[in-house]
C-alpha cells in the first residue's frame, strides 16, 4: 500500500500528488492536518529517516516557536514536538510498502516505482 503523507495546500505534496496520477499509480493521500497523525507513524519516520530529516527548520511553524524549544529539539522529544505542530513535518512523506521518502523529488521517486 502507499500512502502520501502531506498538507492539502503545499506546493512539495501538489507535485508529488500530479506525478504520482500522471504515473497512475494508485496511493492514499493523508492530511496529517485533518485526519491527525500517530505517535508510531511520525516514530517509524524517524527511525527511519532521521530526526533531522523529519523536522521541517524552513517553514513559518519553526520560525515561530520559542528559540528554546528550538535549540532544545532533539531525537528524545521530536516525536512528541511533530505530533504537537504536525506542519513541523517536512512534506511529502511517501511510504510506498516501508520505504519512507520525505520531501518530493521525482528522480527518486521514479527509481522506487520502476
């Protein structure tokens, strides 16, 4: 199953949802704003991935939080953190049969579908 984890309104996940239906590959689109987002979800992410590639330090919702909060994130507390601002999230995260890509790129996209 794969599912594409985003925010309606993101330019990074209207890519990838326009590559993903001109490829017709069938996904799941999940809205971590309106349908929310697990714990274990963001958890295997950054198991995954890596803290810092999960962790969005470009978009306005970190700009915005207390510099304390900023300098004290770390892999102890970013699971909590995400879950909390789920727009932390870099997006789109691609979970294509436990293969986790965060971020769009269509090169890397291609080499998971062919």
């Amino acid at each position: 199953m794969i599912t594409l984890y985003g925010i309606k309104n993101c330019d990074s996940v209207k890519k990838a949802r326009k590559w993903l239906d001109q490829q017709a590959i069938e996904y799941h689109f999940h809205d971590v704003r309106t349908d929310g987002i697990s714990a274990a979800v963001i958890g295997h992410w950054v198991e995954q991935a890596g803290w810092e590639t999960v962790l969005n330090k470009r978009g306005t919702t970190w700009r915005k939080l207390d510099a304390s909060v900023q300098q004290n994130t770390h892999s102890g507390n970013i699971v909590e953190l995400l879950l909390n601002n789920p727009t932390l999230i870099k997006r789109p995260v691609l979970d294509a049969d436990d293969i986790i890509m965060i971020g769009f790129n269509a090169e890397r996209y291609q080499t998971i579908f062919n």
